[in-house]
C-alpha cells in the first residue's frame, strides 16, 4: 500500500505545482502513476492535513486453487469397534471409485513496482488407494480391481472381494457359492436357495426363499416374507440381521436383531434377540 500524506500548507498550493510535487515523489519511488489535478483534490478533500491517506494498492498474491477429490460411488465406513457404517456398495471389476481433480495455480499477481509476487503452489489431492484399487493410466481415476463391496478403512478406499449377483435371484435359482462372501444387489425371491460359506448381504427382501451361511452371518436390508404353505427360511452360522419378518423360520449362531417386527414367525438364537431399539427381548 502506497499512503500520501498532505502538509498544512498542501490546501493553498496551485493544483499544478501540488500535481508536480506528488509525481515528483513517485518518480523517486521508482512509481509510474498518472493523477490528473481532479483526482489529487479529491484525495486531498478526503485527507486532513498531518494524516496518511492511501494512494495506490497493490492485490496480495492470489490463491491457487487446490485439487480436490470426489467418491464416484457410496463408500462404507469400516469404524473400530463399530463394524461398518453407512450404505454399504458393491461393484463390477473396473468401476470408477473416485477422481481425482488437479490444482491450478494462482493467477500472476505484481506489487506496486510491477514485480511479480510469488505465490504458493496449489496442494494436489491423493487418490486413496487400498487393497484391490488401481489408478487409471492418466492418474486421475481410481478403479476397482475386483467385483467387490467398496470400504473405506484409514482413509484408504478398498475393495472387499465378493461373489457379486447384481439384481434378484430368480424364483427357483439354486446358488451354492463358497470362499467368498455374497453381496446380492436385489431380492431373493420365490422358492430360490441360495447357500454360502461366508458373510450373505441382501440388499433388497427375502421372498419365500432359503438362505443359508454356515460360518457366518446373513444381513437383509428389507423385509423376510413368506407364507402359510411357503415359509422363508434363514439359517446362519453367525448372526442375522433382518427387516419386519412374517411367515419365517430364522436360525442364528449367535444373535438376532430385528429392524422392525416380527410377525407369524419362529426365532432361534444361541445368542440374544434384538429390536431396532437395541434392547434385549429375549
């Protein structure tokens, strides 16, 4: 910032001579500034005498713009102690998980004298890349490597692999799948049975269908719906977690916890039962 301050004497002094003295003084700061006899009196009407009033002002350095990152999916938090929060997703082998947008740098920015002032460099983003994760060849992308569901473990982004079956299991399906947990984007539905070794996750509803896990646990976002003459069947090694449940026989190693009611049905748990309130009910 470049301050002017006016003697006592400045207010009588010709326009022409206080104009004269004014870019005389720039000259010497080595300033090239064009004031007309005009602007100097308003600059003059607006100071009083003995006090600094600002003439010209330089823009600081401008601030680069910092890369940034963006989830192209939901990403499930794996917390400790708390197992794994948020919506849980799964994808296809090569999906997009996250992008990366790159920082641009300031504009140029100069001081009075014309001097370019430096500014700082803009902070890049990290794609956070974990297990079963590769990045695109251009560095931008973050792929999966694997059908798998999508985690985010100390704030890297992983994929879990999983035997993945996008949409329903179709009335009457038999799936046995071993090894690898199961992640079924839609319902069981009618008569279908599906049978694993490892963790089931059912993101839609069980429809008079079977489904077994006989070392682990089996997860259904929606409802256990059965009949009279077809119940729904859910046996598992480790727990069960389920909507509203009606016409249905569930079996757990451990623990049951119900997300809403339990209707016409039969629960089994070497552990304990629990409503969606996290209370104990038998």
């Amino acid at each position: 910032v470049l301050d002017i301050c006016f003697g006592p004497e400045a207010p009588s002094m010709a326009p022409s001579l206080l104009l004269g003295l004014v870019q005389m003084e720039l000259t010497a700061l080595g300033l090239k500034l064009s004031l007309d006899p005009a602007a100097l009196g308003t600059l003059l009407q607006a100071g009083t005498s003995g006090t600094w009033t600002p003439l010209l002002e330089a823009n600081g350095p401008a601030a680069p713009t910092d890369g940034r990152l963006e989830l192209l999916v939901p990403v499930a938090v794996v917390a400790a102690h708390q197992g794994i929060q948020g919506q849980r997703h799964a994808v296809s082998a090569g999906t997009a998980l996250a992008r990366r947008r790159p920082g641009t740098p300031a504009r140029p920015s100069f001081d009075l004298l014309g001097r370019g002032m430096l500014s700082r460099q803009p902070y890049e983003a990290r794609l956070p890349r974990g297990p079963n994760t590769v990045v695109s060849d251009d560095g931008t992308l973050l792929l999966a490597a694997c059908d798998g569901e999508v985690r985010l473990r100390n704030l890297l982004i992983e994929v879990t692999p999983v035997h993945l079956h996008k949409g329903d299991v179709p009335a009457g399906t038999t799936l046995v799948l071993r090894r690898l947990p199961v992640f079924v984007m839609g319902s069981v539905l009618g008569n279908a049975r599906l049978e694993a070794d490892s963790e089931v996750y059912i993101r839609g509803d069980v429809i008079e269908a079977h489904v077994f896990s006989h070392q682990s646990s089996i997860i259904v976002q929606g409802s256990v719906v059965g009949s009279s003459d077809s119940p729904c069947w859910l046996q598992a090694g480790g727990s069960i977690s389920c909507g509203a449940t009606r016409h249905a026989l569930l079996m757990a190693g451990t623990d049951v916890r119900l997300l809403a009611q339990a209707r016409q049905s039969t629960l089994r748990a070497k552990g304990n039962v629990y409503r969606s309130e996290e209370r104990r009910v038998g």
